[in-house]
C-alpha cells in the first residue's frame, strides 16, 4: 500500500512507496518455485514471456530429476533469465538477467510459486539528496504480512534542496555569464560544461607586471580537474578574450575559423595526498569489513565533496566515518605526510586538490 517503508540499513534514510502496487508472478524479476508432485512420464511446463520450457519425466521420475530437468531446460528456452537450484531440494530459483526487467511467469498443475520478486517505485520522505546505495535500502519499516525482504537494484536519483534567493541570484549571473560575456565567470563556466569536469578555478591579472601569483601581466590562469585536454582548451578559446596571454603547463592547439592555429594554455591541479589515521573503540554490531567500509566512505566523500582549493576541515570527515556503524572515534589525525599527528585542518591552496584514497588511511 501507499506508504510502505523501507529504510537505508547505514543511514535510517527513510523511503516510501507513492503509488500502491501488486507483487504478482504476472510481473516478476525473480521467482522461487517448487516442484510439488512427482509423475512418471509427465511434463513439467515453466512459461515465461509466453514462451514454454518443458521436461518430460520417464518412467521412474524422481524429484531431482525433475528439478534438474527444469533448470537445464528453463535458460535453454528463455536466454534472458537464469535457474539455479535453492536449499530445498524441490524448489528452483528463476531471475532476470537484467535485475530491473520483469517476466509474466506461469506454471503447470504440478508446480507452484514459492516467493515471488516485483518492482515497486519508491521515493524518499525527506528533501534533498538522499543517498541509498545499490542493496542498502533494506530495513523494513512498515510490517506486512508475506513481505519478506526488500532491496534497490537501482542508486536512486538524488533530490536537492530548494534554491535559496541568494543561490538563484548566484546561478541567474552564471547563467547570463555563459550567454556572451569573456569575464572569467563566463570561462569557468563554459569550461564546467566539459564532460567529466569536476571544477575549474581562473585566475586573473589585469595589470602591467607579473603579479604575485606569478601570472604574466594581462593574462589568465585556469587551473581544470577533469575533462579531456582537447575538449577544456576548446572551451576557453570559445569565451576567453581577444588578446589575453595565458599561462599553464598544458598546451593544446585550437584551429581557429580562419584556419589559424591557436596555443591555449592550462593547468592541472596538483594533487595533494591526504593522509588520515583514525582510532576506533568497536563494539558487537561494528561490521567485519567496518574499517573497509569507513576507508570507501572516506575516498567516496573526498571524491565528491573535494574540489580544486577545497580546503580539508576534520570535523566534516566524522559523517562519512560514522555512516558506519558499530563504534566511536576515539581519535581522528589528520595530514600531507604519513603518520600524521594533528587533527587540524589542511589549507589547500586554489591550484592544488586534496585526495583522499584508501590506501592512505590507517584505522587502529
């Protein structure tokens, strides 16, 4: 019914379903079913998709002979699912090859459904981006007879919270930016744009003499992390402006529509490894894979929260760190050198980028 609950076993993220639906065989993903009655020279009959997978019994059939039988004969007439055999000897598990594409399953007199697996559409309660990942959104919040188990075969795609006055002024000069200006707004934004860009920082000197970035006079500096080199350097010859020198250790050459070639220069940041030493007290619920868990979490939030000149705070490293469950923190060291012994926060300069990776984390 409207409303079933499930929650994210990390998180207690709660999800719910908006529109009632049936779990039917008629629209399954995955099937349990058993053999019930065994008969001598009898077919067995699996129909899926319309589409007829048999087995003859001989004459001195047994069970699992008949169970074999099905579950050679059942992929053989339908490609797109699979059959295995369960713990119970009489029974056989069919599932979609593709997990999110369901079957019309239908079964002769001598067999019957088990347990049978449908889709159901489900939003989360709250605003926002609300993260479940694949097979994480498994506790049952909403009790109902004969449902047994749940999981999202699909990540959810994430929500975002209502633009605020001051973002929508934000994004409306961004947006007008693109449209024609060579502002460096309009470069970091065009060049944003580029697949697979994370960021982009421009930096600028208007004046008459090298300034203190170590920038030519009348030049500009962009520092890009991601993106093909090919695609970012077409991206500021498009909106950089007529005249200005560029600096960079990338070089790229642009034919321009003249058929002049054009060197647009660049910079990748430079990585800065971060390294991170936790101590942990663990108590019974805490996961034998925790301190893996805590590792991914931890690259995972650096992955997608770190950008050029983002800056390393510590405080912010406890959420992916207790998404975890099962412990607490009993220390939490942070630093650019292995074994690091301070927990303050890591000034990442704006042509530097800050990464966090597995390898580099240490849990006690």
């Amino acid at each position: 019914p409207t409303g079933f609950t499930v929650a994210v076993n990390t998180t207690q993220e709660e999800f719910e379903i908006v529109e009632p639906k049936t779990i039917i065989s008629s629209s399954t993903t995955k099937s349990t079913i058993s053999v019930d009655i065994v008969s001598n020279n009898t077919t067995y009959t699996v129909t899926i998709d319309g589409v007829d997978a048999t087995f003859l019994s001989d004459a001195s059939a047994t069970e699992a002979e008949i169970v074999s039988g099905l579950i050679s004969a059942i992929p053989i007439a339908v490609p797109t699912v699979t059959a295995v055999s369960t713990v119970n000897s009489n029974e056989i598990l069919i599932t979609s090859v593709d997990e999110l594409s369901e079957k019309n399953v239908e079964l002769d007199s001598n067999i019957s459904f088990v347990k049978v697996t449908s889709l159901i559409p489900m939003q989360s309660k709250d605003f926002g981006p609300i993260v479940a990942p694949l097979d994480q959104l498994v506790d049952i919040k909403t009790f109902i007879a004969g449902v047994d188990s749940v999981t999202n075969k699909e990540i959810p795609v994430l929500g975002f919270i209502q633009e605020s006055d001051a973002d929508f002024r934000a994004r409306r000069e961004t947006e007008l930016a693109k449209t024609g200006s060579s502002s460096v707004i309009a470069i970091r934004d065009r060049v944003n744009l580029v697949e697979d860009v994370r960021s982009t920082v421009v930096l600028e000197n208007f004046t008459n003499a090298t300034d203190g970035n170590g920038l030519v006079a009348h030049s500009i500096q962009v520092i890009v992390d991601g993106g093909t080199d090919a695609e970012v350097a077409q991206a500021i010859f498009d909106t950089k402006p007529v005249g200005t020198d560029m600096n960079g250790a990338v070089t790229e050459t642009i034919t321009d529509s003249m058929g002049i070639d054009r060197d647009i220069k660049f910079d990748r940041p430079t990585e800065i490894t971060i390294y991170i030493e936790i101590t942990l007290t663990t108590f019974s619920d805490y996961p034998s894979d925790g301190d893996d868990q805590i590792k991914e979490a931890l690259e995972t939030y650096g992955t997608e929260n770190l950008f050029a000149g983002d800056d390393v705070i510590t405080s912010r490293l406890y959420s992916p760190i207790n998404s975890v469950v099962g412990h607490q923190v009993d220390s939490l060291f942070i630093g650019t050198s292995a074994s690091p012994t301070l927990s303050n926060p890591i000034s990442i300069d704006l042509t530097e980028l800050a990464k966090i990776s597995t390898v580099n984390i240490v849990i006690i």
